[in-house]
C-alpha cells in the first residue's frame, strides 16, 4: 500500500493506472476506522482493480458548535489497517494540502437537505459536497462506496454526481452493526458505559416502528409518536434531535407511509451525537 499526502501525486498516480487500463474503486472516511467502514473497502475490492481509501477529517463540514476538533483520530492505527484490508492507495492530506487558501469556490446542496441532519448541521452537506468533488477530481474513481448508515450523504451524494455529472458509480452499501444493533461509529468511542447500553436501543426503536408500518399502519405520525416513546423510555440519557419518516431518496414529508421509505434518528449523548436510521419498500 502506498500512501499520498498530496494532490498532485495521488491525480498522477490514478491518472497513470487509468490510462493502463484499471479500474478505480473509491472509500471516503473521516478515519478512526472500523468495521463500517472495513465493509465499504470488502465492497470496493469485489470489482475494482484498484481500491483508493481517504481519510481527512474535513473542517468544512463542521459547525462552529460541533466536534471538528474532538473528532477521533488515530492515523497510525489506521495505516496498519489499511494496509492489511489491501488497500492499495491510502490519501491521507492535511488540511493545508486540501485547503491551502480560503476556498473561492464551495458547493452548495439545494435539496434534500432541508431536513434530518441538513437542518440540524445548518452548511454540513454543503461542506460534504464541497470535499467530495474535490475528492472525486483528485481520486477519479469508477466507483464510489459509501454507507447507508448515512443516507442522507447518500442521497445527497447521487444529486451531487448527477448534476455535475461525474462518471462515478455510486455504491451505497448497507450498515454495519454491533452484536446489539447498534450501528458502528468513529464516534461510540466517546459513550460512557451506561450510554452504550442505551444506544442499542436506537435500532430496536427504529425496528418496533417498521413493525408498526409491517403490520399495516399507514399514519407516519402514529409510527413516529410511537418510535419517539419508545426513544424517551429505552435511551433516557440522550436527547431526540430528530425521528423522522420520510420518503427516500427525496428526503420529503409523507401523508401515508408508501413507497420506498427511510425512518430515521439522531440522539445527542452528552459527547457523541449518533445517528442510524432504516431505508426500506412499504
Ligand atoms: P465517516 O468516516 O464516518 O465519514 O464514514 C465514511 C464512510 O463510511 C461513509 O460512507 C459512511 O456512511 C460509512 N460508514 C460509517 N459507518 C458505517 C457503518 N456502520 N456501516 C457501513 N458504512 C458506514
């Protein structure tokens, strides 16, 4: 594995093997690996020659408020891993090499984010947008995988590819659990014992309300009144900051729980705010 901290080596390099012919499979992280993100590299490794993995932890797509600068880190570690899921080429820039000046340009994301984590996170998918075409220009992949876990980036993601019209296939791939349900996360290192145990129930939450819809109901404000009881009794040490029930990818309100549709949350810990969410056809 060889790993590239500036722009202009890594465009080289995949410039050189796409003009022999390979292919690119692209993994974007934020780092501090896990099995999440282990599953997205599996993925890219199934039909891509090459498999491209970045790691930046990027300002732009944080809050003023937010955890920029608590964000786990641990590059090392990740290396070592990188290296031994066969990751070809590690790009791992800092921030000076992605951001040398204040940006002149920066992507702005019109839809799909007026709601669940885009209204929390007021600018965090213009942020999102903004390294991504910067990554998509510097990595030129074939592919692109990305988690589920985090669907709204997805849907996000597919309008960013289609209307600047990236040759990039988006992969989305689904979420990785831990044995109790919940989803992994750079961020579950930050949840005191007693919150761990609370967050599993954040999955099962969301489980109960499909249930609901499974078994028939069709009112998406019973389902939610019903997932938000279920939240505030099982995950008392967080805060709801959203349980949504919307349709996907459109990210828009439902009368009447139809079609293809995402139930969604985002509980505040006192130092980790986890989100997960199920995408699923009524
Ligand atoms: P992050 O490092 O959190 O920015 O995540 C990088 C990529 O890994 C994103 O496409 C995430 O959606 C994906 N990812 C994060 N957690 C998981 C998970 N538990 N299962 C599957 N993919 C994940």
């Amino acid at each position: 594995m060889k790993v590239i901290t500036t722009t202009k080596e890594m465009q080289e390099i995949v410039q050189t093997e796409k003009n022999n012919g390979k292919s690119i499979g692209f993994v974007a992280t934020m780092g501090f690996l896990h099995d999440g993100h282990l599953h997205l590299i599996e993925k890219a490794k199934e039909v891509n020659e090459l498999v491209v993995l970045s790691i930046f932890v990027n300002p732009l797509q944080f809050g003023p408020n937010e955890d920029f600068d608590q964000y786990p880190r641990n590059g090392k570690q990740d290396e070592q891993i990188a290296r031994e899921q066969g990751v070809d080429l590690l790009f791992s820039p800092s921030t000076e090499e992605m951001y040398p000046n204040e940006p002149a340009v920066t992507v702005s994301v019109l839809r799909r984010t007026n709601v669940l984590c885009g209204k929390s996170r007021p600018g965090h998918f213009d942020g999102v947008a903004t390294v991504l075409t910067k990554l998509f220009h510097i990595v030129m992949p074939d592919h692109a995988y990305f988690g589920i876990k985090d669907a709204q980036q997805v849907a996000v993601v597919e309008g960013l590819i289609e209307d600047f019209n990236f040759s990039i296939t988006l992969v989305p791939c689904q979420t990785v659990r831990e044995k109790d349900g919940l989803a992994k996360s750079s961020r579950n290192v930050y949840l005191t014992t007693e919150e761990r145990i609370q967050a599993s129930s954040i999955y099962d939450s969301l489980q109960s309300g499909k249930a609901m819809i499974q078994s028939g109901e069709r009112n998406p404000a019973q389902v939610k009144n019903a997932v938000v009881s279920l939240l505030k009794e099982n995950v008392p040490l967080g805060d709801i900051d959203y349980l949504e029930l919307l349709a996907y990818p459109e990210l828009e309100s439902l009368t009447e729980v139809t079609g293809k549709v995402i139930l969604a949350a985002a509980v505040k810990f006192r130092s980790a705010r986890l989100i997960d969410n199920i995408v699923w056809s009524v």
